[in-house]
C-alpha cells in the first residue's frame, strides 16, 4: 500500500491492507460520535480505493502480498500463532476489505471490542458452539430459543456428548440458580446461551440475574463459563447486552441490521479472546459473510436508527390498537408487561419495546389462517426487521419442528401470530389488521 515502510510490514508495527483510516475520528472537539454519524463512514478512507465515497464491493477470492514477509505475518494471525486475526488481507475465507469496514461498524452499536461477520445467523451460532464447546460439556440455555438453535444443540451437538438444561426465559432468578446447579453435576458448564426476548413468546430474559449467578456460583473456578445472547428481537438500538455484563452478542443480522429483507448474515460481538477463538473457528470452516453481502450491510448499517425507530414507533401504535379488539386474546408485547417482574426487567434492559410482537387470536390453527390469509399490506412470510410488515404462524411454520409437548409447555400454541412491523402507514397497518381480523368470522 502507498506510504507503507518495510517496518510496517515486517516488524511489531500493523500494516494497513484493509481500506481503513489509520486513525478513524471517534470524536470532535471532546464529543463522542453517536452510532449513527459513525455508519456514514467509520472504517473506510475513500483515498485507499481511487476516492470512491463509498466502499467498492471487493469481489475476488485472494489478494497480492506486500510481500514474503508481510505473508508470513498475516498467516500468524490467521493460524491463531499471534493472536488477533490477520493484519493484513490474504484469502477471501478469512477476511475482506467489505466484511472488516462492516464489523467495525457492528462493534459500535454495542461498544464491543470486535465483531465477525458470518453467511446467516444460524453459522454465527453454530460457529461459536464449535468454538466454545467441548465434547462432554454441558449447556445451560433460557427456552425457547429459535427453532434451528435448539436443534443444533439437542439434536446435533447432542451426538458429540453434549449434554444440555434449559430455564424458562421468565424464570427468576432462584430457578435459574437451580437449573445452573443441576448442570454443573453433569460436567463442565461451557456456555450459558439467551436469547431474550424469546423467540417467538417476546419474553424477556433477566440478563442482570443470569450474570450475577453465572459470577457467584463459578468464582474461583479454573472456567467461568461465557454468557451469550441473541440479540436480533431488540439489537442493536434497544437493547445493549455487553453493557449488561453479557460476553457474546450474536445477531441474526438478516433482520433489523439488514433491514430490507434481501441479504441473510449473522454477527457475534465481544471480547478480543471469545472473538479470537470464533475467528479460528470461522477460518477453519468457512462460514464468512461474502462481499457482496457485507457491502449490501454496510448500506443498511447506515439507515438502521431510522428504521427501527420508525418501525418501533409503528408498533407502539398498532399494538395499542390491537389489546381492544374482540377477537384478540392477548398481544404479547413489551410495550404491555404482562406482570411486574418482566416490566422491572424490561425498564433494566430496555431502550424501546421492539416491533416485533406475538399475537394471541381467540380459536386456533383455523382462525390464525384465517386472519393470517386476509391480509393485503402484511406479508404471509417468516423472518422479521425489514421495512415491510410480516405475519407468520410459529407452529406451523418456524417453530414447526418443535415437539408437541414442548410447543404447548413453551405457550407456542396454534393460535399465535408473530407479527413483525415495518415501515409502512400505521394507521394503513391498523385497517389491514381491522380486516384481517373480520375475515376470521
């Protein structure tokens, strides 16, 4: 790179290989950036990149070294020998200009001290199970968690010895402390994995007992099992986890930080020494965003307060609209704590109540269609977070794979919509559910 010394390649100091500003401006005159300014341009200087003001999408599937020894270095990084990543860039399995200027941007929303990128959030998750868990572990993790989660751990990882307990995401904080107990019998707690809120209940998990017990019952242990979270019902603008005590935040990143439903990523935040591991593991076996993909993010990441202030602000409204209707049982929506111990976690943890939301109709699997096929605005699809409104039915379709009697211990019955608001007209949204809702009959 122009300006570079054979110092810069060879010895302690970094090169600089990866299109971003050797001293990116965190702040002016003593004022710290907000999130929001630092989307338009953290991470990247156009004079590295013939002055284009935004990043070029970076398609190849290896790069030129400086030279031998600047190859070697990267390597060490790659290998894990020097840890931190590579400094430099080497092969597109490992790193890329897109895929770096983007995590330096994830990192922001949660004050992380680094971030990976993975091709959905379902490989972010498996990558750091792989990287964290040994044959012979035990997981502790809240219920529900996301339908393919689940199965990854008690069904797959299960066949490695893998053995796992679960709380109820509303638990308190003794039942927690129980369950946390039972599986320190079993063997080596490797992980506590949240997902909170819970998907597809909107529950909230209480991140602050769950730390304070995880600290409590492992001081002075030779292992203090890591607590990860899935952050994708609130991240990154409503709630913040690390700050919490949380030590991995993971991100189905296909949602609210994409945005526009149409790219599908995953990203984990933290520590420099959790992350350096799941980079090992991402090395090994693939699992990176491509190119593409990462620039089509890092176009997201620059409108993400905005969408999801404006979908936020749509939910409070049509949810408020909804809980007065007849043929609504119930809206299951952080805005309405249903009692005083998820509201106290709710004014802890949270910065807004979301805008993705459970929706109890009064019958069943008949009148959920029902509602569900009369819709003109919302979209019949799974996922949430875009700029579109989207409805889906959890157990028979997300959730679909989930035994009966667990479904039914879980709430995850025949007569909940999952409801994800977008960016639309509110009071729009509002008359296609006032007539979704007579079409139920």
């Amino acid at each position: 790179m122009p300006g570079e010394t054979e110092a810069d390649l060879t010895g302690a100091e970094p090169t600089h290989n990866r299109r971003r500003p050797k001293q990116p401006i965190m702040e002016i005159d003593g004022r710290k950036l907000k999130p929001a300014t630092l989307m338009m341009g953290h991470g990247y200087d156009p004079s590295l990149s013939e002055g284009s003001l935004k990043p070029p999408i970076f398609l190849t599937s290896t790069f030129a070294f400086e030279s031998a020894a600047a190859g070697k270095r990267h390597f060490e990084g790659v290998t894990g020998i020097r840890p931190g990543g590579a400094e430099g860039l080497i092969y597109s399995r490992f790193n890329g200009p897109n895929q770096e200027i983007a995590e330096d941007r994830l990192a922001i929303w949660e004050e992380a001290e680094d971030a990976l990128l993975f091709s959905s959030g379902m490989s972010a998750i498996a990558t750091t199970l792989l990287a964290l868990v040994q044959p012979g572990d035990v997981i502790v993790h809240s219920a529900p968690l996301y339908a393919a989660t689940e199965s990854l751990i008690g069904r797959t990882l299960s066949k490695f010895g893998v053995q796992w307990l679960d709380f109820p995401a509303a638990a308190t904080g003794e039942e927690i402390g129980k369950v946390i107990e039972q599986a320190k019998a079993l063997g080596r707690v490797a992980l506590i994995y949240l997902e909170s809120p819970a998907n597809p209940t909107n529950v909230l998990v209480d991140l602050d007992a769950v730390v304070a017990l995880r600290d409590q019952m492992f001081s002075g242990e030779s292992h203090v099992p890591p607590i990860a979270i899935d952050n994708t019902f609130l991240g990154p603008l409503w709630h913040h986890p690390i700050a919490h005590g949380a030590d991995l935040v993971i991100y189905s990143l296909t949602k609210y930080a994409g945005g526009h439903s149409d790219l599908v990523a995953g990203g984990v935040l933290g520590g420099n020494a959790l992350i350096n591991s799941i980079r090992l593991m991402r090395n090994t076996i693939g699992t990176i965003l491509d190119p593409h993909s990462a620039w089509m993010l890092l176009r997201s990441l620059e409108t993400l307060e905005l969408r999801m202030s404006r979908a936020g602000e749509n939910a409070a409204k049509v949810c408020a609209w909804l809980r007065d209707q007849p043929q609504v049982e119930k809206v299951g929506y952080l805005g309405f704590p249903e009692n005083d111990r998820q509201a106290h976690v709710y004014r802890r943890h949270c910065t807004g109540a979301g805008s993705t939301f459970s929706l109890y109709l009064k019958g069943g699997e008949a009148e959920a269609f029902a509602f569900l096929d009369a819709l003109k605005i919302a979209k019949l699809a799974v996922s949430l977070g875009g700029t579109e409104t989207l409805a889906s039915h959890p157990a028979a379709m997300t959730h679909l794979s989930v035994p009966a009697e667990r479904k039914k211990a879980l709430a995850i019955s025949d007569n909940m919509v999952r409801i994800s608001i977008g960016c639309e007209d509110a009071d729009d949204l509002i008359a296609d559910f006032s007539q979704a809702l007579r079409a139920m009959g």
